[in-house]
C-alpha cells in the first residue's frame, strides 16, 4: 500500500515537471526556433541558386572548350601542310649542301643556281606576308651584293644563300613581337607588331586604343574590333617577349586549308 502512494506521488510530481518545462518554453522562444528554420531555408535556396549558375556556367565553358578544340584541330591541319612543305625543303637543302663537297663537278652550275635562288627569295620576300620587310629585303641585296666579290669563293656565296633561306623557314615556326609604323587611316602611327608564325600578322597602337590584322588576300592591313582582340594581342606579345606563358589566344589567323 505504502509502495502504491510512493509510485502515484512520483507521477505526480513527473506531471508537475513537466508543466513547469512547458511554461518556461514561452512564444518568443518558438519564434526564434522559427525564425532560425527560415533562415536555414533561405540559405539553402541561396545555396541552389548558386549551384545551378555554377552548373550553366560549366556548360558554356564546356562549349567553349569544345569551340576551341575544333579551331585547334583546323590549325593542326594547317600547320602539318606546312610543315611538310618545310620538311620537304629542308630535305631538299640537304641534299644541296651534299652536293657541295662534288663542288668540282658542278661548279659551272653554282653561281647561275645562286642568281636563280636569290631571285626566287626575293620574290617570295614581296609575295610573303610583310614583316620584317626592311630587314629581308636588305638581305636579299646583301646576298645580290656578294655575287659580284671575287673574295668570296662559290661555295661561300652559296652557303649564304642557304643560310637566308633557313631563316625564312625559321620565321614560320617562331611567335614574335617587334616595333614597327604602320599607315592607318593615311596616318603614320607606332605600333606593335605581333607575328605569329606566318598564319598571324597583327598590331597594337602604343597606346592600345586600336588593333588590326594583316588581309594576306587583300594585301592590306585591316582595323579589328579592339574591345574583341585587344586584350588578346595584347597578351600575344608578353607571350612573345617572354613576359609571360604561352596560352590559348584568340586572334584572327589565316583560315586552314585541308591537306593534300
């Protein structure tokens, strides 16, 4: 019996506890637990919101990958054009040097195959597209200079001859960035060139408020959209002098033409 008061007594009191919790909880109380879910909502709709701009911001980078990759595999078929063409000369140079030791045997030929080549490399120069243009033209009369010298034996003028053609071949392998005035709107303006191999011949005025391209087609320089190509070009030539890493650029180039 005393055990049966005992028990009802603890319920009792268990009961009463619990109201007093219940009373201690007061609105305020299940407001900021309110308050505190919305808050968690809130950010995690943020938070989805930020996921899915990441998401369409991955889909167009992932386009514009794909964009690239299709340039740079026409690129690739351009530049194995060329540089079987270059392979094939150089083979050919071989060949000539070679038969420079047999100098005996063909020396009647050499000085008439030196006039043929300089003339040859001096048409190129004017039909190639126009950079450096002083400094090839000058070597092409240097070389047409050295014809006439009885100092220099025929083998000499020869391996000249070769030399100024490796150079040639050397120009359309190599990115560079010189100085140079080029005629916009009939002004002379200083300017920036910036050479990509033979597929790429553009400028950048001094101060950078105008950019334009070589029209190997049309021989003629042609002004580009400078808030498009501006920054580009602009990091082609740190690229160029070695002011900064060689990266992806996108600048107007020759269009590739398919193999044969």
């Amino acid at each position: 019996m005393k055990m049966h008061r005992f028990k009802t007594l603890a319920l009792a009191t268990s009961v009463a506890a619990s109201a007093l919790v219940v009373q201690s909880v007061g609105a305020d109380d299940l407001d900021k637990v309110f308050q505190v879910g919305q808050a968690k909502t809130a950010a995690a709709q943020k938070s989805q919101v930020k996921i899915d701009k990441i998401s369409d911001q991955t889909r167009d980078r992932l386009q514009e990958y794909k964009d690239v990759l299709k340039q740079v595999e026409g690129l690739k078929v351009y530049i194995a054009r060329l540089d079987r063409q270059i392979d094939n000369q150089n083979k050919r140079i071989d060949s000539i040097e070679n038969s420079i030791e047999q100098v005996t045997e063909v020396k009647r030929q050499i000085l008439p195959l030196v006039e043929r080549m300089i003339a040859a490399l001096d048409d190129y120069v004017a039909l190639d597209v126009p950079f450096l243009l002083e400094e090839r033209q000058q070597r092409v009369e240097f070389l047409r200079g050295n014809l006439d010298l009885a100092s220099l034996t025929d083998a000499e003028k020869f391996r000249q001859v070769l030399e100024a053609y490796k150079i040639e071949n050397e120009y359309g392998r190599k990115i560079e960035a010189y100085k140079d005035s080029v005629e916009i709107d009939g002004e002379a303006r200083d300017v920036e060139i910036l050479r990509i191999g033979r597929i790429g011949l553009l400028y950048q005025t001094t101060d950078a408020e105008q950019s334009g391209a070589w029209d190997q087609q049309n021989r003629q320089w042609v002004t580009l959209d400078n808030s498009q190509y501006k920054n580009a070009i602009r990091q082609g030539l740190r690229v160029a002098k070695k002011q900064a890493s060689i990266n992806i650029m996108t600048v107007p180039v020759a269009a590739p033409e398919a193999a044969k």
